[in-house]
C-alpha cells in the first residue's frame, strides 16, 4: 500500500515536470517567432532620378558668323556714282560672333518647351571696288555688326541631354556706304535695321542642375532695305540692300535658376 502511494507520487510530480518544459519550450518558440517578425523589414523601392530641364536661365555664346552681303543700284542722279540700276554686288565674309541669351523652359516627361532672347554681336564687314568702268573709282564698304533673336523652342529631353530646335523672329543692324575720290569726288552712308526670321538647332547638355553646355547652329534671313547714299551730294544714289543671309554656329554655357530633382 505504501509503495503504490510513493509511486502515484512519482507520477504526478514527472507529469508536472513534463508540462512545466513544454511550456517553456512553446513559450521560447513563440518569442523567437515575435522576433523574427520584429526583425524581418522590406527593402524600399528604388528611385532613378532624372534632369529637370524646368526653370528660368541665362547664360552666353560665342562662336563664328557668315553673310550674304547684297546691294542693288535702284536710281543715280548723281555726278559721282558709277553705277546704273540694276547694277550692283555681293559678297560674304565670315567673322567672330556671340554674346547673350536669357530664357524659361516648362518640361511635360520627356517633351521641353521654351521661349529664349538673344543679343549678339559680330564682325562682319567688308568692301569693294566697283570696276564697271575699268579701273573704277567707286568704293563700297558694309557692316553687319549685332543681331536679336526671340524664339520659341521645342525639344526632347533625355535625362541630361536635350535636343531642341527653335524658330521666330531675327533683326539686324546693317550699314551701306560708298566713297569716291576720283573724278567728281562724292560720298554717302546709311544705316538700317532689318527684320527677318530665324531657325535653329542644337544640343544642351545638364553638367549639373544648374549648369548647362551646348552646340546651336542657326540661319537667319532678312527683309531688303533701301539706302540712300548720295550724302550732301546733289540727287540720289539709292540701292536695295539686304544682309541676305546670317549663319552662325556657336558654343553655349547657361546657369538655370533653381530646378530640384525629378523622381522617374
């Protein structure tokens, strides 16, 4: 009788043994499972940041020039012109050219939009002797010395790189004049402001937000002007003169004002 209570007893006390690990165990798993679950965090999702081409700028050009110089004689009743209506010249010339440009650009996804001024200075002049009479004694000199543009442009931007073309209005300062010192001595000049058109194209390149660098290359063609060149002499010597084209290709640097980073 004895030894069936000490062995009850035994009994009870492993069975409360047993229970008491597997709760601890159960227990442990539980808190090992919390914290993996604490523990485990998505990585986010990455995000490739573009150029933003959107913002006010300005900046400068520099580069060269050529023009299409034409005047026509359209009326001498003057003692010391030379030469007779519809005679006349043509020439070219290539010079320095640059200066100035300040614009806005509004950017859609990959589309930029803008509208850009230019004030540019030049070189380009040269001069003539007219030999219609031999020897001649009539010379012609021209200036075409600065150019405006206001444009609008249009383009598509790949991150860093834009390619853009552009078009709108051009205007040129052009002087005309002629010297004779042969013979009955005579001379005159004018200066006038023609209006024209402008197309272009180029390459912008976004160093960083704020910095830009691009190639343009762009023609330009005006109205036709009369000049009168008869001076304080008696009667008119008047041509039909025009810079018949402009052609300039130049480097550009522009700083553009604010512009954060777009998330693509």
């Amino acid at each position: 009788m004895f030894k069936s209570r000490e062995k009850r007893s035994h009994d009870v006390s492993f069975l409360a043994i047993l229970v008491a690990g597997i709760s601890q165990i159960a227990g442990g798993s539980a808190n090992a499972a919390d914290l993996a679950a604490r523990t485990f965090t998505k990585a986010p999702p990455s995000v490739a940041a573009i150029y933003n081409w959107s913002g006010f700028y300005v900046g400068g050009h520099v580069g060269g020039s050529w023009v299409n110089q034409e005047w026509i004689n359209t009326a001498n009743t003057t003692g010391f012109g030379d030469l007779a209506p519809g005679q006349g010249f043509r020439q070219r010339n290539s010079a320095f050219f640059g200066g100035g440009q300040a614009g806005y650009n509004w950017q859609t996804g990959r589309f930029v939009f803008g509208l850009e001024g230019t004030v540019s200075a030049m070189g380009n002049k040269a001069s003539g002797l007219n030999t219609v009479f031999g020897a001649g004694d009539d010379v012609f000199s021209w200036r075409t010395d600065w150019m405006a543009t206001i444009v609008g442009r249009a383009g598509i931007a790949w991150n860093n790189n834009l390619f853009y073309a552009k078009g709108g209005y051009a205007g040129v300062n052009n002087s005309l004049a002629v010297s004779d010192t042969v013979g009955i001595a005579g001379s005159g000049a004018q200066t006038n402001w023609h209006n024209g058109w402008t197309v272009g194209a180029g390459w912008e390149y976004g160093i960083t937000q704020n910095w830009i660098v691009g190639v343009e290359y762009d023609y330009a063609a005006f109205e036709t002007k009369s000049y009168q060149l008869a001076g304080a002499s008696p009667g008119v010597y008047t041509f039909d003169a025009k810079p018949r084209d402009v052609q300039s290709v130049v480097v550009r640097l522009n700083y553009k004002f604010g512009g954060p980073v777009m998330a693509k």
